[in-house]
C-alpha cells in the first residue's frame, strides 16, 4: 500500500464531497502520520538522554497523532481534530519544557512550532489562539528564569552539549518540513488558479468568437428580410397592378401581354426567393453533390440557351468560341449548369442594347477555363474584392433597371470551390466585365 492509499483509508468518504475539507483532511493525516513518526524517533533520543519523562510523553505523541487519524474515519469535524492534534503536540512540548530546564531547555524553542502547526492543520483563528497560548506559556517561563526559580532538568545533565545539539535541530526541521508543505500549497493553488485562468480565457476568446459569429449570422437573416422586402416589393406589386389591369381589360391583346408580364414578374419573385434559400442551404453544408463525368461544353450550350430569350429581349448577341472543344470534368450537373447561368444572366443584366457577350473555352494542360465576358461598364477597382462576398452591392447597376439580390457571385464561388475548382474577376480587360472559371479536367 503506498502513501496516497493510506491517506485515503483514514479519510470518511463524507469528507470528498466538500474540496476544502477533503484538501484539510489530507493534510491532517499526512502531518498525523509524520509527527508520530518524528515523536518514536524521539522516544530513543530520549532513551539516550536517560529522560524517563521525556521517554513517556513521546510514546504518548506518537500514540495520540495515530489515535487521531482513526478518528477523522469518523466524521468528526476537522477543526475539532485539528485542535487536537495541536493539543497534543503542545501539551507534550511545555510538559517537557518544564522538566528540562524551562527556559535554558533546548525544548524551549520548540514553543513556536505551536501556532505553525495550528496554521498548517486547522486555521488562521486556531493559529492564534495558539499564538496567544504559547506566547502565555513562553513568556511564564521566562518569568520564573527572571525570578530565579530554578526548574527540574530530568535528562542526563553531564550530556547538555550533546542534548542541545540532538534537540535544537529538530526544531529546525519541522520548520522546515511545515514551510515545504506551505510552499507546496501554494505553488499547486498558484498552478490551479493559472490553469483555471488559462481556461477562462480560451472559453473567453470562445464566447467571444461565437458572439461575433452570431451577431454576423443575425445580421444576415436581418438582410435576407431587408432583401425579400425590398426585391420582392417591386414583383409583386408589379403583379397586383397587372391584375387590376385584367380586371378592366377587354382586348385580347393587351391580357395576354398582362398575363406574360405576371409571368415574368412571378419567375423574378421566385428566382429571388430560390437564391436566399440556395445560399442557406450551402451554409448549412447540406448540399450534396452527385459527381459525374461530363462534357463542359454541352453543359456552356445549355446555360446559353436558357439565357438566350432574356438576351434576345435586350438584343444582345451571344457569341461562342472553342465550344466544340471537348473538355470533360467531374462535377454535379445541376450546379455547374447554375454556375454558368448566373455568370451568363449576370453579363446580360448588365450589359446595354444591342452588345455582345463573347463565352470562351479553353484548355491549358490539366485545366480547363471558361471565360464570360461583357461589353459592359465594368467594375470599378476598389469595388473588385466585394464581388464574391455575400448580399453585396456594388455601385454597377443593372442597365434595364432587372431586380439584383447580391447573392448570385457568392453562390457561384460556393459552387466552384464544391468541385476543386476557381472563380474571379479579370480585372485587366480592356472593357466591360471577364469572369473566369477554371476547373480540373476528368
């Protein structure tokens, strides 16, 4: 069984439930053990002295202190056993002061190690009340030496030299042994205390991370709402007035072109509503891919002609180059359709009457790029790191007035970034707008 085992065997398991009393009665039997311990050590000292007294009481001390592990198995309350404990070791120091001399004993010193032993087991307040006794104690001696009453000295007084030399370094001892344990408390509280720091402020900078992260997020539900009540107003008040048109309208001409309006205003509602509930999706990580092995160029015909009568209403011209180059990449269909439809939607929202939008494939060893480029007014330099940032709005507007969520850049970049790939503005074209999007080759 080591040290810690037997520690523990003494202690009442009531005593783990409360760490401070649990911290005191750990102490409490380390000191118990090692006072007996140094109390038998003095039985032979005092053997040797010929000190029958001194032979009687350390028998006593080094039975009390063992007496008194025993009894913390039973739930008495450590103050009470601390205070015995003290007890226990003075009674035996002034007993034995008395019959050595007084206050020419070499035990006389030993008086101060009380109220440090108070302080070490039990409390600050033990302490000194203890302080108080022993100084009592310290100071009657000292009156009796003043007074010239001469003390009974029981040990072998032709060994004096001797009996100093064996007794006053054992005072030195547990001075030092009780400052070893101070030191040792406090070192443990001061690293406890540093690591519960250390805790604390890595559980700061969490809360702080978080609280920042949440007001970000809240700040981004509170634009999805300021977009859906700014964007959606225009449809649907375009749709409610188109209606009350119907209503007064008799020519067949005029309602089918009404009826077409409604449509086009309710498609514009819905892609708004599509791309607020896409970005959600893709920041809930919920998205999941279906990879397969596709051919870029039948997918770039496709986004073109999904854009062609949007163009065509603006006439605006779609011109094609290397299209028929075969390049093959992995991707999920759907998303890399959206990819170039929205890039493509883009070059015609901001594009003027009667331009061209040029969409240019090419291959470059293991890469293949797209290239969409427009004819119109540009992005501004300063304006060019805010283009892939969510809900951001640039001072570039659409030329026909066509509604704008700034969330349609973002989605295309959260697209690529899905399949390897890369996206960003070219920035060096000589006019209008070039965005490229490059991707691994299958």
């Amino acid at each position: 069984m080591n040290l810690s085992n037997l520690v523990e065997y003494f202690i009442h398991p009531s005593y783990k439930n409360n760490p401070m009393e649990y911290r005191k009665a750990r102490l409490f039997v380390r000191a118990c053990l090692l006072t007996s311990l140094f109390s038998t050590s003095y039985i032979w000292l005092s053997i040797f002295f010929e000190f029958q007294r001194g032979v009687n009481l350390m028998i006593f001390n080094a039975g009390g202190f063992l007496m008194l592990t025993f009894l913390l198995k039973s739930r008495i309350h450590i103050v009470l056993l601390g205070n015995l404990y003290v007890f226990v070791g003075a009674f035996a120091v002034i007993v034995l002061t008395y019959f050595s001399g007084g206050m020419w004993s070499a035990i006389y010193p030993w008086i101060i190690s009380i109220p440090a032993l108070a302080l070490l087991v039990v409390n600050r307040i033990s302490s000194v009340i203890w302080a108080l006794i022993a100084l009592g104690f310290m100071v009657w001696f000292g009156i009796l030496a003043v007074n010239g009453v001469e003390l009974p000295t029981e040990y072998n007084t032709e060994m004096r030299t001797l009996w100093f030399l064996s007794i006053l370094p054992g005072l030195l001892m547990i001075i030092m042994v009780i400052s070893l344990v101070f030191e040792s408390v406090q070192t443990r509280t001061l690293y406890t205390l540093d690591e519960k720091n250390k805790q604390l402020l890595v559980q700061q900078n969490t809360i702080t991370a978080q609280s920042g992260e949440l007001e970000k997020l809240i700040e981004e539900k509170d634009h999805i709402i300021r977009i859906l009540a700014h964007d959606l107003k225009n449809p649907l008040f375009n749709i409610t007035g188109l209606i009350n048109m119907l209503h007064h309208s008799e020519d067949p001409e005029e309602r089918e072109k009404s009826l077409s309006l409604i449509n086009q205003s309710a498609e514009n509602a819905q892609n708004l509503v599509n791309r607020v509930l896409e970005m959600a999706m893709l920041e809930q990580s919920s998205i999941k891919l279906r990879l397969e092995r596709l051919e870029l160029g039948k997918v770039l015909t496709a986004a073109i002609q999904s854009q062609a009568e949007t163009a065509g209403q603006k006439e605006i011209q779609i011109d094609v180059e290397n299209m028929e180059t075969e390049a093959f990449v992995m991707a999920d269909e759907l998303y890399l359709h959206q990819i170039f439809e929205n890039l493509i939607s883009n070059a015609v929202k901001y594009s003027n009457k009667n331009t061209s939008i040029l969409v240019k494939l090419e291959l470059q060893n293991e890469f293949v790029t797209v290239k969409v480029m427009d004819e119109g007014p540009g992005i501004l330099p300063e304006e060019e790191d805010q283009l892939f940032q969510k809900f951001s709005k640039i001072s570039t507007k659409p030329t026909a007035n066509e509604p704008s969520s700034g969330l349609g850049l973002s989605l295309v970049k959260r697209y690529v970034e899905q399949i390897d790939g890369k996206v960003w503005y070219d920035g060096q074209a000589a006019k209008g707008s070039t965005f490229v999007v490059e991707l691994p080759l299958a």
